[in-house]
C-alpha cells in the first residue's frame, strides 16, 4: 500500500496482476489475507470474502490520481506552482492546460490501478458462476460452497464495484476494454475496445443485478461491520446517476424517489459533520472509500497531498505536498454565511488556499484518517431536482435545492425572478431566485460544484449537464492575469483556451497499454 503514497511510483504490475488482498475496512478485519491465490479458484465463503476485502482495498490507487481528472481538469482547482518545471509539476500543468499526450505516467498508473482491481472482482464473481451474456448477469453453479444469503450479499457487492470502475473508465475515456471474467495474458491482447453503449449496457446488468440480489436492509438495519460496504443503496444510487448521465431521467427518478422513501438515509444536520472523523459512515454516506490511521498502510493520502507545500507542521504534520489548489473562483464562490466555505477551503496565506475537506491530523505522512465519499444523500437529492426541473423546473425541484442549501446556511432560492449573476456562477448580488430552465441549470450546477467540491464530482457534472469545453475557456480567462501568465514556457490565452476541444474532453489511452499489445492495434481517441 505504500507504493500509493509516492507521486512518482512506478508500477511494475500490469492489467494481468493481481491486487493485493488488503483489508481497509475500519470494522472488519484489518490485517493482510496471502492465503488465497487469485490464480486459483475460490472454494468456500471465507476465501471469497477475503478476496472480496481486498477489492474494496483495490479503490485506493486509482482514487489517488482520481483528484487530476476531476477537480484538476475543471474549474475548481489549478497546478499550485505553475512556473516550476520539476517533472511531477511538469505532469499536473499538462493535465491542468490539456496538453496531455499518451505518454502521461499519471494516466497510465490511473488505467492501470482500474483494471488490476476490476481483474480482482472478476476472480471473485467467477466463483460465484456469475457471467455477462447477452446484455444481462446470468448465474449458475459456482465454485464457492456458501449459503445463498452469503452468495447474493458477495455478488452484490462485487457487482457494484466492478459497475463502478466502468463508470469511472467510460466517462474518463470513453471506449475501453469491457473484461467481464478473468482472462489470460494471451487472451487480453485480442480484446478490442467496447463502444460506449455496450459499456453502458454492461454498467446497467451490473447494478440491475445487484439491486436483485442485496438485502434489504435500511440505514438503521445495517449491521455496524458492513457500514463500510456498498450495499442496495448504493447500487440504486449509482444506478441513478448512470441513468442521468444516459439522460434516462425517468429510470433514474424511479430509483431516487425508492432511495429518498425507502433507504433510511439522510442528510446530517451539520455540514461540517458529514466529514468529520468522529462522525464516519454516518446516515449521509450512502458509499465511500474507507481509510483509517494508525501506520497500518491503510491512511489517507489527502490531508498531505492537498496541504500546502512549505507549511511545516503549521496545517498538518510533516508537510503537504501543496496539489488540488482551488481557483480564485472557488475562494469567492461562496456567499457569506455560507457553511460550506469554512468546511471546504483554508487560507494557509493571503495568496495560498488549500483544500481542507479531507484534512485531519497525522502522526506519519500520508496517513489520515478521512473516508472519501463517492456517494452522498444531497447527491440524491441534488439529481433528483437534476431529473424533475433540468427541462421544466417546478416548485419541488427548487424545493429539492433549496433543502441542500437551508443545511448549509445558505439563502433559499425563490421561483418568480431571474438567477443573476455570471455564466454559471454564485450570484454576487442580486436576487437568489428562478423563474425558467435555464436559470434553473445555472443554479443547479452552482449548488452541485458548492455542495461537492473536491469531492471529484465536478468535471463529471460539467460533462454531463453543461458545456464543458466552454467553462474550462472561460476558467483560463479568469486565471490567466494572476496564474496561467507564470507558466514555463509561457503560453498565450487564446492558445491556452484553444487546448480545449472536445475531442480533448477525453483522457487519452495510454500508449504503453497500445504498446504492449503486438497481436491488434487498440487506437487512440480522437485528438490524440
């Protein structure tokens, strides 16, 4: 585990390793599983579960690098030191500009780490004799002796992290390999990549599958030991959002409303108590990747890595690393009495902002305590007003925002004036109300980039609701003067903002993964 908290680790395993079966449960066992080979069929329950521990380990590396795709490439962060030509400066600027090539490591490590995991889950599901045919999960007879109470629970499980990565992969680069079972290094080499909808089929049998097979289980109803696990909630969740991203707005209103009346969840009455390390797995996270302290191997890499580079022991120990730095526009997007400010940005100086959502103290680098939330209770309510007002906005989806921001401090929307204010922007002045779809849009995608900021949601809101290429043009704008001016070489705005196609909106795929393949040639995405 801690080849992860090496910016420049070099990766020596390939899509056809295994992952290492670590525990990062909080409340279930913690130490190491090397038992079990993943070479080998599973025989029984606990060598599936174990194995099935270490998926739930395999999230970590590539949420490591998952911040530069997200938050880095959208308009809530920039390169801290842009005019620095250290090669893993170097390596944030072109992600930052969008001038990547194929041979960015920090790509390839994020492809990389995707996929040992998904090969992991697939060892876990052949066990159980799951299979993808014909567009849906089939199961027979599998190799693993286990009641079906435990068989159903693990699928479920393992169904959702798989439908997971391939959320993430499809939407960060479009056609990749759809690997639905274990394969061998021979056969990798003759897999094309999928088009876009077949992965989206895939995600869907997934998810749809799992829903069918989970328990069903309330927040209250979940025993303490499987807080940390995705259960049916977070299936259905994810579910929503892939039909919201496939614009099936009433599949996914179907699936939100069952969350909202049905799930036990909620939101917490304090913003601030959503992330706080006393407060873990708390009734708003419906999924995140856990992480605990202690020198196990286990501790978050956030608290460091987004501390402010020089710092000392002034934000946190043994120094930050100073990466994920917010925009000028993220430092005055909030209103005053706004709680969410104070939650989400600190000022180390007048000049140096820093991401504090994910800070707690260590005692070793790299080792905090903090979950990363992939799924919260305001997303649910955040997308349902997404699938009832983005094309006609009515009082309940105002009403739907409206209960995220009065959680927040924040001043209600109305629903008889215009949201004032910038393309896409808080209002500075002026009345905080809607009267219209687009008003509503703009006023959505704000309440989305507040709500979830650094939480590497907004790059895939911005693609999803918005014209993306758009606000990243108008985000070099308003950095230029006082940011994109320092870099080395020096570049010009217009063509800065020219980088920026959609073609471009796309990671490119890694050339080594092109590299490594002598049997078929597997492209490369447009622009690249």
């Amino acid at each position: 585990m801690n080849k992860i908290l090496k910016h420049n680790k070099k990766l020596l395993a390939s899509i056809f390793l295994s992952v290492s079966l670590v525990s990062c449960q909080k409340s279930i066992d913690l130490q190491p599983i090397s038992n079990v080979g993943a070479e080998d069929y599973y025989k029984n329950f606990n060598e599936v579960s174990s194995a099935l521990t270490g998926c739930y380990s395999g999230l970590h590396k590539p949420l490591y690098n998952e911040w530069m795709f997200t938050e880095l490439r959208s308009d809530n962060s920039k390169q801290g030191v842009p005019n620095s030509t250290n090669v893993a400066n170097a390596e944030l600027n072109a992600l930052d500009m969008f001038t990547l090539n194929p041979f960015h490591e920090r790509v390839y490590d994020y492809w990389l780490d995707t996929y040992n995991n998904i090969r992991a889950i697939n060892y876990v599901l052949r066990s159980l004799g799951v299979k993808y045919e014909n567009k849906e999960i089939v199961v027979s007879n599998g190799t693993a002796e286990m009641s079906d109470v435990q068989r159903n629970k693990i699928m479920g499980e393992a169904l959702f992290l798989r439908a997971y990565h391939y959320f993430n992969l499809v939407r960060l680069f479009g056609g990749v390999f759809l690997v639905d079972k274990p394969v061998s290094p021979q056969e990798a080499k003759l897999i094309q990549r999928s088009s876009v909808n077949d992965l989206y089929d895939f995600i869907v049998a997934d998810l749809k599958k799992a829903n069918e097979v989970f328990p069903h289980l309330t927040f209250a109803t979940i025993p303490q030991a499987d807080l940390g696990r995705a259960n049916i909630w977070s299936s259905k969740s994810l579910l929503a959002k892939v039909y919201l991203t496939l614009g099936q707005k009433n599949e996914s209103l179907i699936l939100l409303n069952d969350v909202i009346n049905n799930s036990g969840y909620g939101l917490v009455s304090s913003y601030s108590d959503v992330f706080s390390i006393s407060n873990e797995m708390n009734k708003e996270i419906i999924f995140a990747i856990r992480y605990k302290a202690g020198g196990l191997g286990l501790g978050s890499p956030f608290a460091n890595l987004f501390a402010p580079t020089g710092s000392g022991n002034a934000v946190v120990n043994n120094d930050g690393n100073g990466y994920n730095f917010p925009t000028e526009e993220m430092k005055t997007i909030y209103k005053v009495g706004d709680l969410r400010k104070d939650v989400t940005i600190a000022q180390y100086t007048a000049t140096r902002p820093y991401v504090k959502k994910f800070l707690s103290q260590v005692s070793l680098r790299y080792d905090a305590e903090n979950d990363f939330p992939i799924i919260r209770y305001s997303d649910i309510l955040l997308m349902k007003a997404e699938a009832l007002g983005y094309d006609n906005a009515d009082g309940e989806s105002v009403a739907l925002i409206n209960q995220v921001r009065t959680r927040a401090g924040a001043l209600d929307y109305g629903s008889n004036t215009d949201f004032a204010g910038k393309l896409y922007k808080y209002p500075s002045s002026g009345t905080e109300s809607l009267s219209n779809a687009e008003s509503f849009r703009k006023a959505l995608l704000n309440e989305r980039r507040i709500e979830f900021a650094f939480e590497n949601q907004r790059y895939f809101d911005i693609m999803r609701q918005s014209d993306a290429v758009e606000i990243i043009k108008n985000h070099f704008a308003e950095e230029f003067a006082n940011h994109y001016v320092n870099i080395i070489p020096p570049i010009t705005l217009s063509a800065l903002q020219a980088n920026v196609t959609k073609d471009r909106l796309l990671l490119p795929i890694p050339q080594k993964e092109r590299d490594k393949n002598d049997q078929i040639d597997i492209g490369q995405n447009p622009g690249y």
